[in-house]
C-alpha cells in the first residue's frame, strides 16, 4: 500500500501494472457494464414481459418480482464463494469463469418459452455475476496505489451510471423493433469483447494466504435469503402476510439466518468475517449501502410500470426519460472523492443520502398529469445523490480490509448492496401490490370471478383483463390508474424514510473531515496511525 499522506511514495504495485492500469480499468467497467446493463434493461422490458404471447410471455407481478431476485438472490449467496475464491485461485480466473457464464445464461434466457424458464436462466446469470462482480472491484484494489483508489472506485461506480444510460435506451430501441429477448442476447458481443480486454490486459492476483471455503455458511445464506423473500413476496401475491405459508417461509428465512450468523461467528474459516463489522464506519457503509439500494430498488422496480402503464410512454421513452439520473450518476461518481477530501466521508455521503430521500419523497407530486420535467428533476437529483454515496461508501469498507483480502471485502461490499435491493423489491413491491389491490377490489365487479383475483395483482394484470373485456372494459383503466398512483404514494413515502435514516446512521459512525497531510519535508511521528496493516505487513515481509 501507499504510504500515509506527506510521507515518501512507496509503490508495491509492479511497474508495468502500474502504467496500464487505467487501460485496465476500462476493461473492468465493460465487465461491470454487462452486469448492470442486463439489468437496466431488464427494468424497461418488463411491461413487455409481461403481455400475453406472443409479444411477451404473459408474466405476473410475482413472476417479474423473481425475474428479478432469481438473478439477485443467486448472485448474493454465490459472492461469499466467488470472493474467496478470487483470492484463492486468482481473480482473473474467477472473472473470466463468470463471463463465460454470464454469456451463456444470457442465451437461454433469450431463448424462454414461458416464465418459469427466464426465472431458471435468469438464476443462472445471476451465477455469472457473482464471480464477475467482486473480482473487477478486488483486482482494482490490486493495480492501483492507495492514494489513487478513491479516484479509481469513484470513475468505476460511474461505470454503473453509463450502464444505466445505456440500459434503457438499448432495450427501448431493441423492443421497438425486435422481440422481447433481444435484452437479452445483446450481452453476448459485450461478453466477448470483455474476454478479450482481460486476456490482453489484466493481471492476475491472489491472497498469497488465503482462508479454507465455508460451504455451510454459503449454503445457509442462500436458504436463509431465498425463504425470506419468498415468504414476502407470497404475502404481497396474497395480500395476506397472516397467511400460513408466509409466516412459516418469512420465519423459517430468519431462522436460518439466524443459525448463518452463529456459524460464522464460531468457524475459524468464516465465508464473511464478523469481525469487520467492529470497525464503526465499516459497519455504517455497509449499512448505507443496504439502505439505499433497498429504497431504491424498490421504487426502480415501479417506475417503469408509471411511466408506461399510467402515462403511456413508449419502453424507449422510459429509457430516455431515465437518462438523467445515469448522467448525474456519471457526472458527480467520479468528482465525489474531490467533496471527501474537502468535507469528509460523513458530510458527503449523509447529504447524498437525504438528497435520496428527498428524491423519493418528491415522488409524492407525480400524478396522471404532473408535467414530465418533475419526474427529470427528480431523476437528476436522485442520481447525484447516489453519486455522493457510494463512491465513499466503497472506499470506507475497501480500505478497511487488507489489499490480500480485496475478494471478500469486494464481495461484502457487493452482497448487501444485492441483499438490500432484492429485499427492495420484495417488499416494497409486495406493499405496492397490496395497497393496489386494496384499491382497484371494489372496481373488479364487472369481471367474471374466476379472475378477479389475478386482475388486482398489478396494474397490467388489470389493464390486461379490461382489454379482454373490450368496450366494457374501459371503465377499469381510470381506476386502475388511481389505484396505482396511491399505491406507488405510500411506497415511496415509506422508502424515502429508509433512506433518511441510512442518512442517521451515516452521520453517526462514518468518519469526519480527514485531518489535513503534513507540509513536505515534516518530521514524521512514530505513531499507530502510521504502521501498516496486516496485510501491508505480509506484502513487505514476503
């Protein structure tokens, strides 16, 4: 590692590293894209999803909802294993494996007949990008120097706002004039230039030291997560959370999660080290992280459905009208270790997190006719908020970790951001889906009985069932829409209060304002603050 502020530069990264390392990169952030960009256009394809064949596959609310957490689910459960293997058996190893499969699940998915199989390939992605995810933030710990990470993870975190630029807008485009699975296979040429950056360009890294795996805490982390939002999203589908079936999966999910904290705490090889979490401001980012991507995932997840199903736009519209919380993002991403080193992580990263929640509570002004600019300003700001958070947040559980263990920092860094937004979308979808269905039950009398039900579970389902109906079945669409506009209210309103306090907590654990470096020249203190980290240690001992 670099040595403190105003001492002698030492540099530990080799020196042909070092002169590429912004080629380097570059090829990163194109791994990172696939991963974020499949999922931004994911986001605008759902409404098409969701009509009947043969323009879509005729999904379901809860069907969208695990179109989505197949995919997050199996990637969170799969980082803990992926970011231990990085540091074990190399990352660009593990990098490489997971495109492949990325690329691979990426066909299938395309290639879905119903529901439940791009739920399956869907999962199977999700496999890739555990093990893309966590090694391009570790192998970026590797070929930069200290002082230049904050730098670095701000350009990569605005990697993720050009994903999100592009997402939409590709997959508008790709729906205006292809089927519904062109979102899909368009990850196939960007896998396959990314494998070439990474044979040419990347180096490889490991722990020279590595821990043994921890099967059993992975296994219980994926059955812990998978009952719990399953139970979650079951109530939502059943506008029930009393029912028997939701209380014994949500139960039985904390349970087990329970028991994966216990073991973690007693094995002398744990998948995620509990002792990170002593570090206050460790704790307070992956905190934020939680947080943040919980409220915004959840909300992300309906947008769409208002812009195309309340106000009609186009998926390409969507795309373009989402533009301007990407370009904030990777406007303001890479500036924010600029605000850090003149205000602290604390004061950057607790304004961004209330400039979120003001975002989500202006969502509050949107109705059926709320002039569309309302809705760019709000995106412009949400996004420079996230800008402000998570470039500092990245680099607080980053640095705090040894640079040998930059797989498994990586990787808890990104499983609760993962967890956080899977459980967004649960239940923030779940409570839209009840408050919708509380809504639009007095207006489904005109339907046969047999399938009110399934009418109330979404807007598209309803709108769906009014066009079976013909003429008879216009009197629904008013309805349908003023039920979703209260819907998506009550949903934000809840969300913008997670996010104030993902603010509270910031401000209370993260670091303040750093103190300012010595003048060049200064004697230089023999002082805790300047001895090396374990891992620094190793490097200079071996």
């Amino acid at each position: 590692m670099s040595s403190p502020p105003g001492s002698p530069s030492v540099r530990t990264v080799p020196e042909a590293v070092h002169q590429r390392r912004w080629l380097i990169l570059g090829v990163l952030m194109f791994s990172l894209l696939i991963v974020v960009l499949d999922n931004s256009i994911l986001n605008v394809a759902m409404k098409t999803i969701a009509t009947p064949p043969p323009h879509g596959l005729g999904a379901t609310q809860s069907e969208l909802e695990w179109a989505i957490n197949a995919y997050t689910l199996v990637f969170a459960g799969l980082l803990f294993t992926a970011g231990l293997l990085g540091d074990r058996l190399g990352r660009r190893k593990i990098l490489l494996v997971g495109m492949v499969l990325f690329g691979v699940g990426s066909v299938l998915a395309a290639m879905s007949d119903s529901p439940g199989q791009l739920i399956a390939f869907r999962a199977l992605m999700g496999f890739g990008g555990a093990f893309v995810m966590p090694a391009t933030l570790a192998i970026l710990m590797n070929v930069f120097e200290h002082d230049e990470q904050p730098k670095a993870i701000g350009i990569w975190v605005g990697g993720v706002g050009i994903a999100i630029a592009i997402g939409p807008i590709t997959g508008g485009l790709l729906l205006e004039h292809f089927w519904w699975g062109s979102v899909f296979l368009v990850n196939v040429p960007v896998v396959l230039l990314g494998l070439l950056g990474m044979v040419l360009l990347v180096p490889d890294s490991r722990d020279p030291a590595p821990g043994r795996v921890d099967p059993y805490g992975v296994l219980l982390s994926i059955v812990g997560l998978v009952l719990l939002v399953y139970g979650i999203i079951k109530g939502g589908q059943l506008a029930d959370f009393a029912d028997p079936e939701v209380l014994g999966a949500i139960g039985s999910g904390l349970l087990v999660l329970l028991v994966f904290v216990l073991h973690e705490r007693r094995t002398d090889h744990p998948a995620m080290d509990m002792g990170y979490f002593r570090k206050p401001a460790f704790s307070a980012a992956i905190a934020a992280i939680s947080l943040v991507f919980f409220a915004l995932m959840g909300v992300t997840f309906f947008t769409v459905f208002y812009t195309q199903s309340v106000r009609g736009y186009t998926p390409l519209q969507t795309g373009l009208l989402i533009l301007p919380l990407a370009l904030a993002q990777m406007f303001f991403a890479p500036r924010a270790p600029r605000a850090v080193e003149r205000f602290g992580a604390r004061a950057v990263c607790a304004g961004g997190m209330l400039v979120v929640a003001l975002t989500l509570a202006g969502f509050l002004l949107l109705d059926q006719d709320t002039p569309i600019w309302v809705l760019e300003v709000l995106f412009f700001l949400q996004g420079a908020g996230m800008a402000h958070t998570m470039p500092p947040v990245t680099t607080t559980i980053m640095q705090a970790l040894p640079r040998e263990k930059a797989g498994s920092g990586s990787a808890l860094n990104n499983t609760f951001r993962q967890v956080g937004g899977a459980l967004g979308v649960a239940v923030l979808g779940s409570l839209l889906s009840t408050s919708y269905r509380d809504g639009i039950e007095g207006h489904l009398t005109a339907l046969p009985p047999g399938v009110r039900h399934s009418a109330g579970e979404s807007i598209e389902a309803t709108v769906a069932a009014a066009d079976r109906l013909g003429p008879a079945g216009a009197a629904l669409l008013q309805p349908a829409n003023e039920a979703f506009i209260h819907a998506m209210h009550i949903t934000v309103g809840i969300a913008a209060g997670i996010a104030v306090a993902g603010a509270v907590i910031v401000a209370r654990f993260m670091p303040g304002r750093p103190s300012a470096p010595k003048p060049e020249g200064a004697v230089q203190e023999t002082a805790p603050a300047s001895v090396p980290r374990a891992g620094e240690r190793e490097s200079e001992e071996s």
